[in-house]
C-alpha cells in the first residue's frame, strides 16, 4: 500500500513537473509521462492525473470515459448522478476517523489498525452512496448494482493504468541497461 502510493506521489510529481530533462542515472520525470501516455488505460490514466495530480481539467474526461465503459459493458447508459458520486467515493476516500492514516494511537501508545477502515480507504455506506448520487434512500437497491459497477470501472481502470506504467518503466529500463 504504501509502496503504491510512493510511487503514485512521484508520478503526481512528474504530472505537474517543468523539468522534463532526460537523466542517464535514474527514471527522471519525463520517463513517468512518457510512461504515463503508455499505460494503454486513457481512463485510468486521466483518474489517476484527477486524484493524485489534481487537475480538475480532467474531470469531464473522466466522466465521459467512464460513461462508454458503462454503456459497454451493460448495453445501457449509465445514471449521471451514479457516475458523479462514484468519482466522489474514489476522490475522497480518506477514512473519517484516523485521517488516511491507517492507524490510530492504541493504550498502550503504540499504533493499532484503524478499525473503522481496516487500515484500508474510506468505505462510503448505501445511506451515503444514495444521497451523494441523489436517490431516495428507499430506491436505492435498485440502483446500487450499477453504482458498483461503476466503482469497479473505475478500479479496473486505475489497475490496468498502474499495471501499464510499470511494464513502460520496466521496458525503459531494460533497454536503459
Ligand atoms: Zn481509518
């Protein structure tokens, strides 16, 4: 986990960075762009450049994208609403009680796992999801499969970028050596 996350701040990093020089020694900003533009996922990569980059600009794109992966994967065009509190869910996912932290401060003074996330992400409960997406609470099961389905979108969508960032650095580096 906080492996993953190192390696998303540098590539946050190099999202926003204006020094794009080449370095013989060591993956230099450039490298993570280029390899951002060769992950294969134009979606993850655009979530990823929302969450951890901050760049609002790219907002639209995301829902857009996520969008035609809905309709393609279902056949039907998804809820916009489901959609926008989706995006919320994965934006803000930092847990209420430790702060993203993973741990709070136990008796005895040492750092225990959080209970309330399990040391993992924010998890939103159905009353939440409802109102985020602007659905009566009462109807909600009836939309909550797709809500999901958009959450796994976006899941497979920052997997599949990840994945295709590390083999693009990997590649760079083997033909580095
Ligand atoms: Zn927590």
């Amino acid at each position: 986990m906080n492996r993953m996350y190192g390696s998303r701040r540098r590539e946050a990093r190099a999202i926003n960075s204006r020094n794009l020089q080449w370095s013989d020694t060591d993956f230099a900003d450039v490298d993570y762009v280029a390899a951002r533009a060769m992950s294969g996922s134009p979606l993850g990569s655009s979530l990823e450049r929302l969450k951890f980059g901050m760049d609002r600009s790219v907002y639209g794109s995301c829902v857009e994208l996520l969008a035609e992966k809905f309709l393609r994967r279902t056949r039907r065009a998804a809820r916009m609403s489901l959609i926008h509190a989706a995006l919320h869910e994965y934006l803000d996912d930092q847990c209420t009680v430790c702060g993203g932290k993973e741990s709070v401060a136990a008796d005895n003074d040492a750092a225990a796992k959080c209970a309330a996330c399990d040391g993992g992400a924010r998890t939103y409960t159905a009353t939440e999801r409802a109102r985020m997406s602007s659905i009566a609470a009462d109807s909600w099961r009836r939309h909550e499969a797709d809500y999901l389905l958009i959450r796994d979108c976006i899941r497979s969508a920052t997997g599949s970028h990840r994945k295709g960032m590390a083999r693009a650095l990997s590649d760079a580096f083997e033909s580095d050596a």
